[in-house]
C-alpha cells in the first residue's frame, strides 16, 4: 500500500471512530398503531440541533428530565393513545432511522417514565411503567435487545390510568463509564433521556404513585455506579419498582367526593337540637 493511501486510511479511520464516539442516541420517533411519529411532532424539542444525541451526566441537573433546550419547551402536539395500548419507541444514533439505537460499548438499562402532562415532570410525578437490565442467561444488556431489534422498544400504557395528557420519559442509562461516580468531568453514568406527550383515554381512575426527577438518582448509589469492566453476573435497576396494574400499594386515586365523617354530621345535629 502507498505511503499517501494508507494516511489517508488512517484519517477516515479517525474521522469513523471520532463520529462513532460522538453519536450516542435519542428518541427519534415513536408509533401508535399503525400510525408514526417523528421529531418535532409528539417529541419535546432536543436540547440542541448539533448535540441533541449527547447525554446529561449530572442526576441533580433538573434538564436530565427530558433533555431539551429549556424545561418549559413541548411538544407540537399531543399523541392520541388508548390506556393499555402499546407505543413503540425509537432510538436513534443519528437522525436517521436506519442507524443503529446506541453504541454497544454503552452498556446499561432502558428505563420508561409517565407523569401527567400538567406537572411539566415537576415534583414526586414520575411513575416507572418499564424498565429492562441484564439477562444473566443471554448475558445481553437491553441496549443490546434494542440494538437487535432495529432501536425499537415495545412499551404499554396502563389500562387502569386515568384518562389525561401525559409526558412519556424515555430513558437509557449508559454505564461504560460508571465505574466511579460524577464528581463534574466525563467518569459516571450518561443519562439518554427524552420525553413526549400522549393524550390517553378510556382507562380507570388510577394515577400512579411517582418519585421525582431529578432527584431519584443519587451519584454514588447502586446501578449508577457499576463497573461493567470486573467481572458481574447480574445488575439491580436503580429507581422505584415498575408499577403494576391494580397494585392497591402503588397508585394514589384523585378526590371522589367521599363523605365526610360521621362525627360531623353528629355535631351539626346537636347543634341543631341546642338551637
């Protein structure tokens, strides 16, 4: 090989592997049905049109939440879903849809938050619906899972929920480098996340318990810090447990009107009768 052809060989090897490092991932689109979603419709805004695929590093940041310019930004619309349907994500390296969903190196869970939409994901609103870690048996990361299945994801909406708009979080959690936590430069987990906005109807009365974003994950807990390089055998998701439909420990059900005690009704009688 000539001296000039292999430099230039090398060169577009850098550029490859610098683009590979740089490209992580986001939520591309998403599809109802029979019907799909891209960015800039159902999706909030990206935190930039040249980095919108880089992650948050820092669990405190409050733009952790759903990576966007600012944390009032929305969507266009909101998605029409019924509860107990399935949305099927997309994760994407680049903006095109034949990339695939992550570098594999960036091993790590695939996490599924919902809050209602009128929170803006502000305060204990966060339920988990979703969440997928290590398979000890095929020794594959649901990064992995994604990455097999062309970036997608199946994910159902609960089928008690109350009917409302709602923010839809998705998230991946990238541990390649989680070994020690975040103290402000590159080491600790990368958070890949991104949300959109459903409109769910039919359902129950439900609304499920929540945790707050930020704040559910600590810099120095368990499962944000994971070394992936010694040897493990398996791997605890860190967060709540998923929510279950019909779990009487999970959900806090909105005022129905109940009546009022039976004591105050006895007063307003004697009341009535002193008088």
């Amino acid at each position: 090989m000539k001296a000039g052809t292999f430099i230039c060989l090398q060169l577009a090897l850098v550029a490859m592997f610098s683009w590979t490092a740089s490209a992580h991932t986001h939520l591309r689109d998403l599809k109802i049905g029979t019907t799909q979603y891209e960015r800039g419709v159902c999706i909030r805004p990206y935190n930039s049109t040249t980095m919108f695929s880089f992650p948050s590093k820092d669990p405190t940041d409050k733009y952790m939440r759903c990576r966007t310019p600012s944390v009032d930004s929305k969507a266009d619309k909101q998605c029409d879903i019924k509860a107990g349907s399935k949305v099927t994500i997309s994760w994407h390296e680049t903006e095109l849809s034949t990339s695939r969903a992550i570098n594999p190196s960036h091993m790590g869970p695939c996490i599924v938050w919902i809050a209602p939409l009128e929170s803006n994901g502000e305060g204990d609103v966060w339920a988990k619906i979703f969440e997928d870690g290590y398979n000890p048996k095929t020794k594959k990361w649901c990064i992995d899972t994604v990455n097999d299945n062309n970036g997608t994801l199946d994910i159902t909406i609960p089928s008690d929920i109350l009917a409302g708009k709602y923010l839809l979080r998705t998230e991946i959690i990238a541990l390649h480098l989680a070994a020690v936590p975040f103290t402000g430069g590159k080491d600790g987990a990368e958070y890949y996340s991104n949300c959109a906005e459903l409109t769910v109807s039919g359902g129950g009365k439900t609304v499920p318990k929540g945790v707050a974003i930020p704040g559910v994950y600590k810099v120095d807990m368990p499962g944000i810090v994971f070394n992936t390089s010694a040897p493990f055998t398996s791997y605890k998701i860190p967060g709540p447990p998923v929510y279950k439909v019909g779990d009487p420990s999970g959900p806090t059900k909105p005022d129905t009107g109940a009546k009022k005690p039976c004591i105050k009704k006895r007063r307003r009688r004697q009341l009535t009768e002193d008088l």
